[in-house]
C-alpha cells in the first residue's frame, strides 16, 4: 500500500446519509480528493446488532484501505458508535469518527442533548465520549428512529417532522438543554426544523462540519494536506443504487452526483 498527500480521503457510510460529510470536507477542503462508500444496499444500520454492524464496518475499511486513501472517516454515527474500535485495530492510517468531532464540539455545552438512531442511543458512545471532553457536564439521550425515513422522504419541512419533532424533543426540553447534539448523518438536514422546534437559545451541533475541522487539523498536524491545488477528483462507491438515489443523494450532497460505481457483494 503507498499513500501521500495526494492520495484520497476515504469517507464512508451506511448509505447516502454520510454524503453530508463528504458536502463539509468539500468545503472546508476544496482541493482534496475523496473516495466515498455508501452501503446502500445494506442500510438502514440503525436499528441492526452490534456484530452485523462491526462485519460490514470491517468489509467496507477494507475496501477503502484497497484505494489507497490516506485517511479514513467513519461518516456514519451508527457504526462510529459501535465499530469505530474495529476500524482502528486494522486501519495502517489515521481513523476519524463523527462521534469523537461532535463531542468535541458539544465540550462547550453544561446540559447536553443528544439525537441519533436507537443502536448508536443505546450504544452510550456520545455520552462517553462527551464526557471525556466535558466531564461536568449533564447529557440527556433521545433516539429519533422515524428521523432518517423522514428525510429520506424529503420532508424536511413537513407538519408530520415536526409533529416527530416536538414529540421526539418534548423530554429534552423537559431538561432545559442548551446544547443538542446531531447525532446521526441525516439530522443536519433537519436543521432549521429542529432550530424552530428547540428554539434560539439551544445550540444545535453539526457533526459533518465538525468533522470537516477535525480533518482540517489531522491533515495539517501529519503534512497529510494535498499540494496540488487542481480540481479534486471524487468517486462515490454504492452496493445498490435504490430508487431516487440521484435525487436523495444531490440533496445530501448539495451539488451534482457524478462518479457513482456500484460494487456487487
Ligand atoms: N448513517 C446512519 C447514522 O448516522 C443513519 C442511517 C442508518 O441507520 O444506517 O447513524
């Protein structure tokens, strides 16, 4: 395996959802090449066992680390939180998790609530990993399953989200949260949903645009940070492409989807 600066940045996910991180790196990177993998045949994730979740987790590092990338980005809070150790033990390069970037960015908040899907709620990784920035502080856990076929509907801005919403939110406003973490790849595109449901005074964590920094970071502490400052080139690996992909992965993303290999497994 030979990796350089120039090689890409493997970034990868359960399915279309991580492409919210891949939108951050773009920007906060603009001339980094990225190797994107979307288990879109295999997902939902969320609501799978811990072993399920660590065999697939370990199938697609592998892939990635085959392509030769330089740095790998577990997307995906569901397998950050259960398999992020996994990816570690086998990876030869630097292994970064949505789940440590949103804590970091969380260490400000004093009562800390945290959003995702059940497997990565009843995981407790965000509330370990929040506490080791933030020991004082108090976190409060709401899994949100009907969130990602939401968004994957497109009702960003429906009365059905937001009738979820308040009734997902109601125990965390109970606690008079100041902090709310978006614990799952999905959740940023419910931004301004949940800003309205919670309110101004709630600080909402993106944790694509804290990944995005953390990269930033790594790449420049290891002189990991592409030279060249040429178009990027950006491949986007899927195992299905389900009905509407281009349409649900385009909102995601922010832009044109182009590049897309399926792999059969
Ligand atoms: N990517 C998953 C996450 O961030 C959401 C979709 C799934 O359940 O696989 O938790």
């Amino acid at each position: 395996m030979s990796t350089n600066a120039h090689s890409p940045i493997g970034v990868f996910d359960s399915g279309i959802g991580g492409l919210t991180v891949v939108r951050a790196l773009m920007e906060r990177l603009p001339y980094e090449n990225i190797v994107y993998f979307g288990d879109t045949a295999r997902v939902p994730y969320g609501v799978k066992s811990v072993e399920t979740i660590a065999h697939f987790t370990t199938q697609i590092a592998q892939f990635l680390l085959e392509k030769d990338v330089k740095l790998l980005v577990i997307a995906c809070n569901t397998m950050a939180a259960v398999a992020s150790q996994v990816v570690k033990d086998l990876s030869p390069v630097p292994v970064l998790d949505v789940i440590d970037a949103g804590a970091v960015s969380a260490r400000g908040g004093k009562r800390i609530g945290v959003i995702g899907t059940p497997t990565t709620i009843n995981s407790n990784a965000y509330a370990r990993a929040i506490h080791d920035y933030a020991p004082d502080s108090r976190i409060h856990s709401q899994a949100c399953a009907l969130f990602v076929p939401l968004v994957e509907e497109g009702w960003l801005d429906h009365e059905v989200t937001r009738l979820a919403a308040q009734e997902y939110l109601k125990s965390l406003q109970a606690e008079h949260i100041d902090t709310l973490v978006l614990g799952c790849t999905h959740y940023p595109l419910l931004k301004p949903l949940l800003r309205q449901v919670m309110g101004d005074g709630v600080a909402l964590v993106d944790s694509a645009e804290a990944m995005a920094e953390q990269v930033a970071a790594v790449l420049a502490e290891k002189h990991l940070a592409n030279p060249g400052h040429t178009q990027p080139r950006y491949d986007f690996y899927v195992t299905d492409v389900p009905l509407r992909f281009q349409t649900i992965g385009e909102r995601f993303l922010g832009r044109t989807l182009n590049n897309v290999h399926v792999v059969k497994w």
